[in-house]
C-alpha cells in the first residue's frame, strides 16, 4: 500500500525539492549552434567549417563530420581488423563526386553495411561533439560543399545536439575538470586507488606526460569521447593528472612580452592583468590540497627560469 501524505488545512506546504536544471539547448530540443539550425531549417547542402571541426550537410541533416581531436572513419575501421589498409586506400583513391568511398566500398562488398553505418554513426557524433564546443571563433559555411566518403546515412541536426548535450552532461558528472580533454596527461601516485578496469588499464599505460587523450584515442583505435570518459574517470580516481598545455601563440596576442631567461626582471604586470602560464610540465595542484597553494606553484616554476 503507497502512503499519500497531505499537507493540514490552513499550514503552509513544504517547499518543492530541487530538481537539476535541464540545459538550455535539450529544453529547446538542440540549440547549441544557431547557425546549424537555420542551415537545417533551409535544407543546405555543404560544409559548416567550426574551430575544432567540421560539419557536412545534405539538405539539412549531417551526413559527415571531421575533426582532429576525434579519431576519423579509417581509424576505427582499421584499428581492429574490420577493413584491410590497402582496400581502404583504393577506394580513397577511386571515390569521385558519384561514387564515394562508402559505395564504393559496399557495392564491392568489402564491408558489411551494418558494420560500416555504426562506425560511421561513431564518428560522426565523436567529431561533432568537439565541433560543436563553444568558441569565440565564428563558424563558416560553405554552399555545395561535399564530402569524398558520401552519403551513408544522414543524421538530423537535433539528433546529432542531443547527443553532445548528453555528453558534456555525462563527462561534468564524471570530472567537472574539463583541462583534462586536451593537456598532455601524466601518471599521478596515489594511496588506496581503485583497480582500473582493462579499458582503463590500456589508456593510462598510453599516458606518457606527452600525449593527451584525443591522441591515445586515435593510437589505441578508439572512440574519442570514450577515451575522455575513461581519463576522467582515471582523474577522479586520482590515478593521472594533466600538465599545463603548451602556450597557444596562434591565439589572442599576448598582452606583455614573454618573459626571458636571464638576470634581468621580466616586464611589469598591472594588478589587472592577468598571471603569466606556467611553462610546461608543471601541473595544477588538487583544489583540496592543504600543503601547495597555486602562488607557490607558480612562484616556484619561475624562480627556476
């Protein structure tokens, strides 16, 4: 029998329990790109060409998408023996306008068609999730624009948002420490850690202090956003960290020369300004860690210039 419990006439009902905020973009059932949605809405045909990848339409639905963070469509299907390297390459090499990669490969029958849509259905939603990550660069659309693989299956545009949504959900409750994605990644030592699992076993014996996770991904032949999920697990566990990612000259122009090696003092900072980088290799330390504070982290990465 279910208790109903009703609140006394004339009292004051209780206050509601939170609920978790659902994001802006699954309330309107998409939305994380303006632009990809009015191209849906218009049925366009070409490329939407973003900071971190690219987006390939046919009258409206995504047909293909790229990025160098994500493992591309030949790796997941040569990494495990699914297609030989060599019947890959010929039909790279023979795919025009008409015959894409992918029909040249299915009328050859050199791959089952299942096989082929779930690896392209992988990739396709791998390399959006990095395309569609918030940026300050604007993206470019170019009209016409097609894609040497082809149409295999098209997918549409709020398909393809829900799908990113539901992972950057799922990665925040992981580790909300998204530096994790995209540094270079190193051991860390810990005491009473959890056994990884094979899965996780593979990816932090990839993890050398160089390599980040999009490329022992692509080494290990796997999905992109699954690697991210076993680092960031492997994070909250305490069994790696990421170091300080090299310095991005190709972005916004620094404010102040670079400080030089050498007795003389580097160039005056206003309190506005904001701190210089830490060079390479130095890590950030645990928000909870009573003993090393960032000043002195960062004090002592400079003095030993």
């Amino acid at each position: 029998m279910t208790a109903v419990r009703t609140t006394p006439q004339g009292t004051t009902p209780p206050p509601r329990l939170p609920v978790r905020e659902k994001s802006a973009a699954r309330e309107r059932g998409g939305g994380l790109s303006p632009m990809l949605n009015r191209l849906a809405a218009e049925r366009a045909t070409g490329v939407l060409e973003c900071e971190r990848g690219s987006l390939y339409l046919a009258e409206g639905r995504v047909v293909h998408a790229e990025s160098p963070l994500a493992p591309g469509l030949d790796v997941l299907l040569l990494a495990h023996g699914t297609l030989a390297p060599a019947v890959w390459q010929d039909a790279v090499d023979r795919a025009d306008e008409e015959y894409g990669v992918a029909r040249l490969l299915l009328d050859a029958g050199r791959v089952p068609r299942g096989a082929l849509e779930l690896c392209h259905l992988e990739a396709v939603f791998d390399a959006a999730y990095f395309a569609l990550t918030p940026s300050s660069t604007p993206g470019r659309f170019r009209y016409g624009a097609g894609h040497w693989l082809g149409t295999l299956r098209p997918v549409p545009v709020e398909a393809v948002e829900r799908e990113t949504v539901r992972r950057r959900e799922l990665l925040h409750r992981l580790w909300p420490d998204p530096l994790t994605d995209a540094a270079p990644l190193r051991r860390a030592e810990t005491v009473a850690a959890p056994a990884p699992t094979a899965r996780q076993s593979a990816v932090l014996a990839s993890v050398d202090g160089v390599r980040t996770a999009s490329d022992i991904a692509r080494e290990l032949g796997r999905q992109a956003f699954h690697t991210l999920v076993d680092v960031r697990r492997l994070a909250a566990a305490g069994l790696l960290t990421a170091l300080f990612p090299p310095p991005r000259q190709h972005r916004l122009p620094p404010v102040a020369p670079p400080l030089r090696p050498g007795p003389a003092a580097g160039p005056a900072v206003s309190p506005a300004a904001p701190a210089p980088d830490p060079p390479p290799g130095i890590t950030l330390p645990r928000v909870n860690d009573p003993d090393i504070t960032l000043l002195k982290r960062l004090r002592d990465a400079l003095e030993a210039l």
